[in-house]
C-alpha cells in the first residue's frame, strides 16, 4: 500500500538513500516493511540555526498490514495516496478558419503553443525578437558596451524576460497545471529536483537550454514558429477576429486566424498602444517599483544559516522581507542569491535593472528588489497611465546615468543620508555596463523614494545587516509586472475581440514563469475544446 507521509525530518548529514530508515525510526514502522520511498517535496527549516534540516512529503510503498496499522493510528501526517491521472483533452469540433496563432514565446505562449502542438494543431507562432542564440549574444553585447538592440533584448525574444532571471519556479497557484510544467521543464532538460523542491528554481543558464528544446519540440509536433515577427494588427469580424497583421523584415502579410492567443509580455508597450487604439478593453492595476539592493551573499548565508553557513547542501540563502512605509506596502521582490543585477531595458532612452543568477547561484553578491506599492488612485483615471509611469521613471533614471546605459547607485549609507555617494567600498555593484553615482532621491518618485527609505530601515531590524552602509542600490527597478490589464471573460477570451486568448504577465493574469505557463495552458485547453485539430476539418 502507498501512503502520503509528510514531515519526516532529514539532518543535513543525511542522504536519500537513508529515507527508509528515517520513516521507520520516526513513524514507527519496520524497516524491512518499507519498499521504497518516492519524494514529494522537499523544503527546509531554518527557523532553529542550531538544528537547521530538511522537511520531506514523501510517498511510501509500505506492505498492507504494515501500512494499516499507520493509518489506524490517526496520525494526520499520514494518508492513502490515491493517484489522480489527468484526463486527456477531447478536442471540440468548430472547425477552423484560420491558423491558431500564438503572439510571444514567453513562458505563457511557449506552453500554450506546446500543447496546442502535442494535439495537432501545428499553431503558428510568432515572437519579435530573436531565437535564444542570437539574443543571448545581443544581450551579451548590451551589457558589456550599452549597445541595445530594441527588438532583441533582454525583454523580447526567445523565453520571455524570465530566461535573464534567477529562474524561480514557486508559485503561490495551488493549480495541477503547476506539476505539468515543471515535469514539462524537467523532461527538456531541467533539473530533476525542482519538481520536488519547496523553492525550485533553475538559473537563467539552464534555463536557455530547456527553453530552445521546448521549441524545436513545437516544430518537430509539426508548428511553425517565426522569430522577428510582430504583431501589429487584428481583424475583427463581427466581434471575432478573423486575421492578424504581422511585419517582418519591413513586409506585412495578413494571415487568417481561428484564435489568437495574446502572450506580449509586459514590455510590449507598443502592442499596449495598438491594442488600446484598436478599443481593447483595459484597466490600470496595482504594480510596485524599486531599486535593486546588493549585499555579500556570505552576509546573508550568515544571517539565514549560522554555523551551518557554506554548508554544501544549502547552498546560498535567500530572503524574502516585507514592511510599511505609511500605509504603502514595501518589500522585496524576486531575491537573487549569488547573482547579479542586469540591465533590462527595451529602448535607448531607459535605464531599466533586475536581478539574475546562473543555476549554481555562486556569485559574490546577493541582490533583490526593494519595491513600493503603486496603487490606482496614484495614477490617473486611464489604463495606460501605469505604462506611462513607469517610463517616466525609466527616464529619470536615464537622465541620471548621463544619458547612457549606466544605472543610478548609491551607497545605502548616502541614500538614508539623502546624498551622494563618495565611493563604493566592501560592496561592489554588479550591474553592467557600469553605474553612475547620483541622489536617487532625485530619481525616484518622492512616495517611492521615502518607500524605499522606510523598508531599508525596517528590513535592518529583521535581518541584520541589510542596511549596512556599503550596501548597493541601483535603479530603477519598474518590470515587477504589468501595470495593466487586458480584460477578459470567463472563457479567457477578450471581452472586446472573441477568439482572443490574453494570457499571462503581459496581459495581467500571471506573476512568475510558472504562473504564466498555467495561464497559458487554460488558454490553449480552451482553444483545444472548442476547435477541431486541422487535420480533422471537414
């Protein structure tokens, strides 16, 4: 019999080839009973820095009078497993008029176009910027010389902006889709432990590799994808769209479609505007903008850790904070550890940053956002104004760094003293191709810069050391998410366009690559459902 066992404590010391003997030594069970143990989920407690280990889910195949006897227990740690397998989709029969067509190969479009694929719908795929290869060498290029190609970047291309990140692959979705993809990312090349780890994530190195192999898998299943290629207009006919514009190479062509799933992503300012124009419904929603704050990644391994610092089976620690600054939310945002902060803008006249670390997570410095609640009423009645806020203060940030790609640094120190910085010191700013020294409260906006201000202090109080004076902040950080969104139905369809699928990050419905991909997926299920697979039309 399999049971769901959860909480058994794993010492550091301890590998898994010892699950066994911690279920019986724990539960109470003979160990020659137990016939094999498969890991759920694994997540460490830190909360003790004197007995600092792991928390295992685990399935157990425990013989029945064994397993019964458990269960008679009533110990609520302990239950049958009962394995739920998916249904398959049974795809719909509304034959097609068109190709299904997927705008934007980030994490939502990538597996919407997927699984549209893997059940023979061969959707055309179109993204602006350039396959992984060619953008990771323009990117590669941007930080080193500030050269920015605004088509290809590190907000546009193959992956989305999640494949320059630390690659986090938590989700607060309590969704069964969440399972698929990460099984989906493991079977392209993922490591195998970000399916059963708490906090898993799979560093912008490996990243790359799994996002290339998920595309050519879409072609090989007989889609189409175009790289270049942007979206700039849909056909409405009687409320549905019927075709969509797209421009490659300075030619348009008009292509029919069936439905259009809408993954731009969030820095799609320019599709934002035509699809305003166009009278897509849209609201103004909530974001958060920041700078980035650097520390020694040995601080805060100290920190987290104690005495087990440096210990292999840690690896670096992470942290995730929160505060007030009145009655404004301040906290940090997408913590990096042993990573970098990157430039991340999308056009010349901005300085964008965010955070990034390969898998290994095995930089100098630890970074992460300090970010400010941005809430409706500080914008105008409008659902672009949160765009054009957010590009006012990639602007400012712009001017700051003297009309380059150099980001705004300040010494934590000189920022609470409202100053200048005279010099960097233990700390050294990550961020390429270089920083500016500058007053960021001449960058910020005044809310976001007392914002910052307050969390720096509060978060000084809950761990020790973060407001150390040669700590770094550089800015703006202004990508958290949309400050937008595209409104839909309950059939994920636009309430504007039918046949229009808006889904994840860009569209507003989505926070995070795992997140996004589920998005996508509902979207794709629809689509499935609805429509006959080409080959099936009559």
């Amino acid at each position: 019999m399999r049971l769901i066992i959860q909480n058994v404590i794993q010492p550091l010391e301890d590998g898994d080839e010892r699950l066994g003997a911690l279920i019986s030594a724990q539960y109470g069970v003979d160990r020659s009973a137990i016939r094999s143990v498969r890991i759920l989920r694994r997540s460490l407690d830190a909360r003790r820095k004197q007995q600092i280990h792991f928390l295992l889910h685990v399935v157990a195949d425990i013989e029945n009078p064994a397993a019964e006897r458990l269960l008679k227990k009533g110990d609520g740690r302990i239950e049958a497993y009962l394995e739920k397998r998916p249904e398959p989709l049974k795809p719909g029969t509304q034959p097609q008029k068109g190709r299904v067509v997927v705008a934007g190969l980030g994490p939502a479009g990538l597996f919407a176009a997927h699984l549209l694929a893997r059940y023979g719908y061969r959707p055309l795929v179109v993204e602006r910027g350039e396959p992984i290869e060619k953008r990771t060498e323009k990117v590669a290029r941007y930080w080193l010389s500030g050269e920015l190609d605004e088509t290809s970047n590190v907000m546009f291309g193959e992956g989305g902006a999640g494949t320059f990140s630390d690659g986090k692959l938590t989700s607060r979705s309590k969704d069964a889709r969440t399972g698929d993809v990460l099984d989906t990312l493991v079977r392209f090349g993922a490591p195998e432990e970000i399916a059963i780890a708490a906090k898993p994530h799979i560093g912008t190195d490996r990243l790359r590799t799994v996002v290339a192999a998920m595309r050519r898998d879409i072609e090989a299943l007989g889609g189409e994808v175009c790289f270049e290629t942007l979206l700039t207009g849909i056909e409405q006919t009687d409320g549905r769209a019927s075709a969509v514009t797209l421009t490659a190479d300075g030619r348009t062509e008009r292509v029919p479609c069936a439905a259009l799933v809408l993954a731009i992503g969030q820095g799609a300012r320019d599709t934002y505007q035509t699809l305003f124009d166009a009278g897509f419904a849209m609201a103004k929603k909530p974001f958060a903008v920041g700078v980035r704050i650097e520390h020694p990644q040995r601080m805060i391994d100290e920190v987290q850790y104690g005495a087990f610092a440096g210990h292999p089976r840690l690896g670096a620690a992470e942290y995730r904070l929160t505060a007030k600054s009145g009655s404004r939310g301040v906290y940090t945002f997408c913590m990096c550890p042993g990573g970098s902060v990157i430039a991340s803008a999308s056009a010349n006249d901005e300085v964008v940053v965010n955070g990034m670390s390969d898998y290994a997570r095995d930089g100098q410095n630890a970074n992460a956002a300090i970010v400010v609640q941005v809430r409706e009423d500080d914008l105008p009645d409008e659902p672009l104004a949160g765009m054009r806020f957010q590009k006012e203060m990639e602007q400012s940030a712009f001017r700051a760094g003297g009309c380059s790609a150099a980001a705004p640094a300040s010494t934590v120190d000189a920022f609470l003293r409202k100053q200048v910085s005279g010099g960097f010191h233990d700390v050294k700013p990550s961020y390429r191709p270089g920083v500016a020294k500058a007053n960021l409260w001449d960058v910020l906006p005044p809310f976001v810069a007392q914002g910052v201000y307050d969390g720096v202090v509060a978060f000084g109080r809950q761990l020790k050391g973060f407001d150390r004076g040669d700590a770094i902040l550089t800015g703006v950080e202004t990508r958290t998410s949309a400050p937008l969104r595209i409104l839909r139905g309950e059939s994920m369809e636009s309430v504007s366009c039918r046949d229009v699928y808006p889904v994840g990050e860009g569209a507003g419905y989505a926070g995070g690559i795992v997140s996004a991909a589920v998005d996508g997926l509902k979207a794709a299920e629809k689509i499935i459902e609805r429509f006959a697979p080409p080959s099936s039309e009559v």
